[in-house]
C-alpha cells in the first residue's frame, strides 16, 4: 500500500509540472504585456516601479529562465501575489478554499445517496414503472446546467416558499450565536446549491449504479447468496452493492475535476464564498496570478483526489491487492 | 429426514416471442442417504429443474406453471417467498457449476460461511466463527482458522468447491442439489470432491439430487438415474438396470454404441448422438427425440408416457415396446 | 467500412428515446436555419415592453426579457450560437483526440509513453477552470471559447481511440496491408481509422453536448461575447429578476436542457446501435 502511495505521488509530479509548464505558457500567449494589466491593477504608474516590476517577475530575462524560476516558485508554493486583495495569491486561495469544499461534499453526498439509491432500485426493478421513472429523471437531471436548476431551486424553494436563503453562506447574526446555530445556519445556506450541484452527479451516478448493479445481479455468486436463503433485498445490500459500488469509485475520483469546475458555476449563482467566485472575480478584473494559481492549485487537488480513491480501491477491492 | 419428491413439474419460459415449455411433467424422487443423478446433454432441462427445486427459476420470464415439489408434507413449489427463504440454505441446498465465480469476490470465505449459520442457526458473532472453522475442516480444508480470512481468489477451484459444499451443509440439509460440481475442476480434484460428497452424505444421511452429463460420475455416485430430454425425463431407474438395459434410444446413445453393461460404458463421456437437441420454441410434435431417432415409425409423432419397462425402471419409447434393449 | 453498415438506421431507429433525441435536434437546427428569415433584424435589439411575460403578446410568444427585447428572436439565434460552438468544439476535440490516440498506438514505446502523459494532464486540468482562464487571457470571442472548450474535452476521444488501434493494429488485414508493402500513413488512413471511428463518433456525439453546457456556462458568468445572442448569457441576465420575471431565466433554460437531452440520447442511441452486443444490457 505504502509502496503504491509512493509511486502514484512520484507519477503525480510529472503532471503538476506539465500544469505548471502549461501555465507559464498561457501567460506568454496574453496578448499584450502581463505587466501590463498587471501594474494598472496595482495602480502603478511610475516608469522606475514599473521597472521593478519587471525585475521582480524577471520579465527582463531570457524565456528559458523564466521559466526555471516559475517552477521553482511554485515547487515553494509561491504562486505570486495579488495585489486586489493585498496578500500572496496562496492565502487568497486557501482564504476561499473551506466553502469550496464544504459545497463540494455536500454535493458529493447529495449525488451518492440519490444517485446509488436510484440506480440501486431501478437495477432492482428493471423493466418497471419505477425503473423507467428513475431513468427519466436520470436523463433529465443529467441534462439540465447546474447554474439554471439553481436558479430554478431558488425560484421554488427560496422566492416562493420561502424555505431557505437566496444566496450567501451564513447570516449575518449567525456568528455570534454560537456553534451549533452557526452550523444549522450554513447548513439552511448550503441546501439549494448542493442540490443544484449535486443533482447532476446524483443522474451520472444513478446511471452507471444501474448498470453495474445490474451486470453484478447477474453474476454466480448472487444465485449462490440467493441460495442461502436470504432476502432480496440482503442479497442486493450485502452482496450485490459492494461490487457495484467500485465502478462509482473511480468515477468518483475521475469527476473530482469537473466537480470542482461545476462549484465555480454554482458558486456564482448562490453567491457562496469559495474558490468559484474567487475565480470569477479574478476572471473578470483580470487578475492573472489569482486565475492561474487556481488553476495549478485545483490540479493538484485533483491529482491528491484520484491518488486517494486509487488507494480506496485498494481496500474495496482485494483482487488488485493481489497483483 | 424427509426425501425429495417431484411431481409433474411443469416450467415455462413466457417470452416475448410466446410462451416455451421448459419442463413438462418431470416426476423424480431422491430418498433420504440416496444419490439420484440426472443426466442428459446441455439444454435438456437439468439445471432448470434443479432451479425450479430451490425456486430460484430466473422470473421472468420462467415460472412453475404445475406440479409439486415435495419435501416430506411441503410442496415447495407452493410456499410463499417468504417461507421458501427459510427453507432455501436450510432444509435444501445447492452447490454449483463454477465455483470461482459462485463466491463473492470482495468478501472473505468465512464470512460467507458464518453468514448462513446467522440466517438459519440464529448464531452469534463467535460461535459462528467457530462452528464455520469446523466446517471447513469437515470439508478438508487445512488450517481452517486461517483460511476463513482469506479472499476466494486466493484460493483453488477445488478449495472454493469445499467452501461451497461447507456452505451448503452447514446447516444439515436433508437434501442437497449439486449441479454439475465437477465439470470446472480438474480431474484429481472432481475425484476429491466426490469422495468428500459421498462422505458427508454418508455421515449426514441427506438425499443427493447431482446433475451432471459425466457417465463416469453417475457411475461412481448414484444409486438412481433420471436421463432427461428436451425438458422431460425419458428414462428412469436404478443405476445398474440403466447402465445394463437402457430402454429409450436416447439413452442409449448417450451410452454409446458400446456393449450395454461394459465397463466402457461407464467411464465414457456422452456419446455422439447425430444432429442436435430442438431448441424450445421449434419442439416437434410427439416425442421430441424422433427427428433424430433411427427407430422413430409414425406412432411417434404421439407424446409417448413414461411406463415401467421393468420392475422400478421407467421410460417414454414406443419403440422401447416393440424392440427388446439387448437386441438393439 | 464499418460506419454505413446496413440495417444500422433500423437498430438506431428502434430506440425511441433516440429517436425523440433526434427530432429535437431536427427541431434545433430547423429553428437555427429560419432565424434570420424568422426575426431578419438583430436579436438583441429592444422591440418591445420590458418583463411581458410568455404567450401574453402573440408578437413575442416566448415574453420578453428585462429590457425589453424578444426572448423568442434571442432564443431563434442562440441555437446558431449554441449549435456551431458545440459542433466546433467537439470538432476540434475529435481532431486532437484522434490525432494523439492513434500517433500513441500506432509508433508505442516512449512515445505512447510520453502522449498519455500529456493526456493526463488534461485530465487533471479541471475543465472549466481551464476554459475560464483561456478566456480571461485571450479575450471571450466565439473562437476562443470553441477552442477552448475543444482543448479540454479530447482526453476521453484520444484514450479511446489508442485502444481501437491497438486492437486494430495486429490484426490480419493490417498485417496484409504492411505485407503488400503499404506505407505507414495510408494503412492507418484508409484500413485503421475507419474501422476505429464508430465507438469514437459516439463520444464525439457527447462531447457537442457537453461542449454546449460548458459554453453556456461561460456565457452565463457573463464572460462570452456580448455581441452574439446566447441561451446560457440570457439565462444569467435575468438571474436579477426572479422574484417578478423567472420566465426570462426559465425559457433559455429549458431550450439548453432539451439541446443536451437531446444529443445524449442520440448518443445513446448511436452506442446501442454501434454495438449490437451491449444491447441488451
């Protein structure tokens, strides 16, 4: 196990330098110098500061070199610093990070529980009313933008029941209520926008649930547990979920990236504090060091994430403890 | 203990394309200690019989359309679902072709054991443990403690076939359905585990059903044979008078050309009979084996009854009537 | 050879759900075609009141948006817009996909070695932050976007088509073409290739859908050209105004999820038919 980590993170650092390499070269490819946008952002005039500018981010030096210099930045976490908000562009990044993944999960928990729950039940019942509902609602959820079934939860839940907020991630008078009501008060904030993120991936992964469970169903051992006189239901949970459930791990770890990707929509819509409206904000005033930095940054996270589920796969499945 | 008794059963496969006798009327019966082998080639109904015995016919599209499935004063066949769970495992095994793929692959072999001892025997957490260690020894399996931690891929076909057999018998069924439970095995390996099947049926006393398409097996395990021909049984009786006087031509082709009551006869696979068993949906009228039948005359295309020839010893031939099995 | 097998529209037509799939893309492309015969004028002009709501004015039977211009027009000319950058985008990543998949089959070693590196890169790459940042760099052009979109969406096509070739590769009708002292280059454009597209169409056929949400996800953030009428850019404008108006962010909405829906059971479709023996799964 400990052998395989090793070797994953050692394939993992190829990759964060290509992202890295790749990187440096969207900003050659800017139109326009960097500096440019970069020292009207900073609101530097002064031809001297400019020049330190240039110095500073060895725009004077040959491409090869700064190149080398990049990477040896970013290999120290130093993504630069952004002058918008005043602070180095990692802390910017870890500032908005928390929301981010505390949407993420919550999605990610919506998108599993319905989504095994209804690919479980349609594989179960196949051929069936229920089977064709779930289906539909698979294909139809699969197919709507998570930015306009938030809006369209908004719409329903918030503006004309009345039930939960339009946006934001916690009230005002929240804070100083202390820790549970801070919780509850996140939670009530958070419900919309992981319904609109998560929905989507519930219908991925109800559909791949349903073909899985229903290729396990028919295998041997399922007859065998059926032979022992147990319920079907037992025969479903115990022995067929599992091996069903390994095709959705690696999904999993597969869609880490488009997840992500997603939040920053959502984000937007609910007006939720994390890395998406950072990136957003950053998109549209321009702030290049905040843009890329998220970039480099998600990309490892996904790296980290796939190298995780790889490990959870070790222990789900122990025929590839095997090899 | 209670033996196994069909009566008349009867299956249908209700598809799309119309409705496909799968079984018609098979009447077997296995005693408690007894061993009856149902033999025939691939596609006669052998594995559907012993499906439609533990209710686990694949619904849809087949289903029990008539008949009984005695075990002792229960028909089987009629129970609910609900008391058919707590007969399968229990009262009535099975083991199966593959045992490889019979095990679940993403869970350790002992608890696949203890799980049925939870279901029936209302045991706890250890006392399971213990009693499925034993039974792995029972079934002969070294260093059973061990083994019980173990993953079935990391262990023989041989080896899963004894945690298989180790499930079924831990509850001490009276009647155990073996289908096939050699064909995947290598042959010093089927020798073991029929020796390990005769063994525990000798000490635990229950009726064996063993399905296989084996001469050599029947041969060496059954005290009764059932041959069965497109979804009916054709022929009938104890094992010596079928080896030595088989009385359907089916039958005898299966035993070959070979003279009846030699040895060859018996460690013969099935023998070549020409062209092929009908497929459901274009099952001729009459006696389904005709077509390929070089004693068929015209009174064939008439459903002939399963009769007895001789003293316990049944079959369906009009045939078998007129022209005496030695001469043939 | 093998895309035009007979009987394929037969099997292709037996799916409902496909079948329906394709009626709305019918519809779609129908709807892209008479827009400029339909509302001749700039879709994005103001014609009418502000926020009419649908089916009130039979001159705007979609309503009107926030300032007043036609929702139907803008839906009319957004299937251009929705159409082109999905078809190019998944154009452009059936090209790159196909290009690396089968150059990493066809040669091996270091450089199969080397391009499947490349290609986990993209994979890592969370897709709309890359499309966001190619964006914020370059400018939001219709091209831009296209391009962008196409970068990210051909690591699926590329892994594989390197699997249908590796396949492929070996088998006796290559080895004949290489025995009769064929070059390289004609063997895989006249034998391989077309023998490896059919399951690669089917995720071309996705990729446009997914290429449509992630443009109109750029579109919504407001970061497309504001020059051309875009479902998911009408979406996001009446985002503002959903406690009087949430028809104007409902419609566009809606034509989106029927253009996706459409193009995944097509896509469906094309697999069950593509490959008769999954079927019955």
């Amino acid at each position: 196990m400990l052998r395989l980590l090793r070797r994953r993170l050692l394939q993992g650092v190829p990759l964060i330098l290509g992202v890295i390499i790749m990187n440096f070269l969207l900003i050659q490819a800017a139109p326009g110098s960097f500096l440019d946008v970069m020292s009207a952002e900073s609101q530097v005039s002064d031809p001297a500061m400019l020049e330190q500018l240039r110095v500073t981010y060895g725009m004077d030096q040959p491409v090869w070199l700064q190149l080398v210099k990049y990477i040896w930045s970013v290999a120290r976490l130093d993504f630069g610093f952004s002058y918008r908000q005043n602070m180095p562009v990692l802390d910017v990044i870890l500032a908005s990070l928390p929301a981010t993944l505390v949407l993420m999960l919550a999605s990610l928990l919506i998108a599993l529980l319905l989504g095994v729950t209804a690919g479980v039940v349609a594989a179960v019942k196949v051929n069936t009313i229920w089977d064709n509902l779930l289906s539909f609602l698979a294909v139809l959820f699969f197919a709507a933008p998570s930015f306009w079934l938030g809006i369209m939860l908004t719409v329903l839940f918030a503006v004309k029941l009345g039930w939960v907020p339009v946006g934001g991630m916690m009230s005002i008078t929240a804070s100083n209520q202390g820790i549970v009501a801070t919780v509850l008060d996140v939670l009530h904030h958070l419900a919309l926008p992981a319904m609109a993120l998560g929905l989507f991936y519930a219908a991925v992964y109800a559909r791949v649930m349903r073909a899985a469970m229903l290729e396990v169903l028919s295998l041997d051992f399922i007859r065998t547990a059926r032979a022992k006189g147990l319920g079907r239901w037992r025969v479903v949970l115990a022995h067929g979920l599992r091996n069903a459930l390994l095709p959705i791990v690696t999904l999993f770890g597969l869609q880490f990236g488009t997840v992500l990707g997603g939040s920053i929509v959502v984000e937007t819509v609910f007006s939720w504090p994390g890395l998406g409206s950072l990136m957003l904000d950053s998109v549209s005033s321009r702030n290049y060091p905040v843009v890329l930095g998220v970039l480099v940054f998600s990309s490892i996270v996904v790296i980290l994430v796939n190298i995780a589920v790889d490990l959870a796969y070790l222990r789900l499945d122990p025929r590839i403890r095997a090899r | 203990m209670a033996g196994l008794d069909v009566r008349g059963l009867s299956v249908s496969l209700f598809t799309r394309g119309g409705v496909l006798p799968a079984l018609s009327e098979v009447s077997l019966s296995v005693q408690p200690g007894r061993t009856l082998a149902l033999v025939g080639e691939s596609g006669c109904g052998k594995s559907m019989t012993a499906l439609a015995i533990m209710r686990l016919l694949p619904e849809p599209p087949a289903r029990i359309i008539a008949g009984k499935v005695m075990l002792g004063d229960t028909d089987l066949a009629a129970l609910p679902e609900r008391r058919m769970l707590g007969v399968r495992g229990k009262a009535v095994s099975m083991i199966f072709q593959d045992p490889m793929s019979s095990l679940n692959p993403v869970v350790p072999v002992g608890q696949q054991i203890m799980e049925v001892l939870r279901r029936h025997e209302n045991l706890s957490g250890s006392a399971a443990r213990t009693r499925a260690a034993e039974l792995l020894t029972l079934v002969g399996i070294p260093d059973a403690e061990a083994r019980l931690d173990e993953y079935p891929h990391r262990l023989s076909g041989g080896m899963c076939q004894r945690v298989m057999i180790a499930i079924a018998i831990a509850c001490r069924p009276a009647v155990l359905v073996a289908d096939e439970p050699t064909t995947a095995l290598d042959v010093t390996v089927q020798a073991q585990i029929l020796e390990l099947l005769k063994r525990l049926q000798a000490e635990t006393g229950m009726a064996l059903l063993l399905i296989t398409h084996d001469l050599g097996v029947v041969a060496e395990m059954a005290d009764e044979v059932a041959v069965m021909y497109a979804g009916r049984v054709v022929e009938q009786g104890p094992v010596d008078a079928i080896f030595a006087a088989p009385l359907h031509p089916y039958t005898r082709g299966l035993l070959g050309a070979t003279p009846s009551g030699g040895t060859a006869g018996r460690h013969t696979r099935l023998a070549d009979i020409p062209g092929s068993v009908p497929s459901l949906a274009e099952l001729p009228a009459g006696c389904a084996f005709a077509p390929r039948c070089k004693l068929a005359h015209a009174a064939c295309t008439a459903q002939p009854p399963l009769k007895a020839e001789a003293p316990g010893h049944l079959a369906a031939c009009f045939a078998a009537l007129g022209v005496p099995a030695h001469a043939a | 050879m093998a895309v035009a097998t007979p009987g394929l529209f037969r099997r292709f037509a037996r799916n409902r759900a496909a079948l329906l799939g394709l009626v709305i893309l019918v519809a779609v492309i129908a709807l892209a075609l008479a827009a400029p015969t339909l509302y001749p004028r700039n879709p994005l002009r103001i014609v009418g009141p502000a926020e009419l709501w649908p089916l009130q004015d039979p001159r705007f039977p979609l309503g009107t948006d926030s300032i007043g211009r036609n929702i139907a027009a803008i839906i009319a000319h957004g299937a251009r817009a929705t159409l082109l950058i999905g078809l190019f985008a998944s154009l452009t990543a059936t090209l790159i996909g196909v290009t690396i998949g089968s150059v990493a089959a066809w040669f091996g070693g270091w450089v199969d070695e080397l391009l499947m590196r490349f290609t986990e890169m993209f994979q890592v790459v969370p897709g709309l932050v890359f499309v966001l940042t190619i964006v914020s760099i370059l400018g939001g052009t219709v091209q831009n976007i296209t391009i962008a979109v196409g970068v990210v969406s051909w690591t699926g096509i590329a892994r594989l088509t390197r699997a249908e070739f590796l396949t492929l590769r070996d088998r006796e009708f290559v080895q004949a073409c290489r025995a009769m002292g064929m070059p390289d280059w004609r063997i895989v454009l006249a034998e391989v290739l077309p023998n490896a597209l059919p399951p690669v169409i089917v995720l071309s056929s996705l990729a446009v859908a997914s290429a449509i949400l992630f443009e109109s996800a750029v579109s919504f953030l407001g970061l497309g050209d504001p020059q051309v009428a875009s479902w998911g850019r009408l979406v996001g404008e009446g985002r503002t105004l959903i406690r009087s108006s949430w028809y104007i962010s409902a419609v566009p909405g809606v034509a989106i999820m029927l253009m996706v829906l459409a193009l995944n059971l097509i896509g469906d479709g094309l697999n069950d038919a593509l490959n008769p023996k999954l079927r019955n799964r």
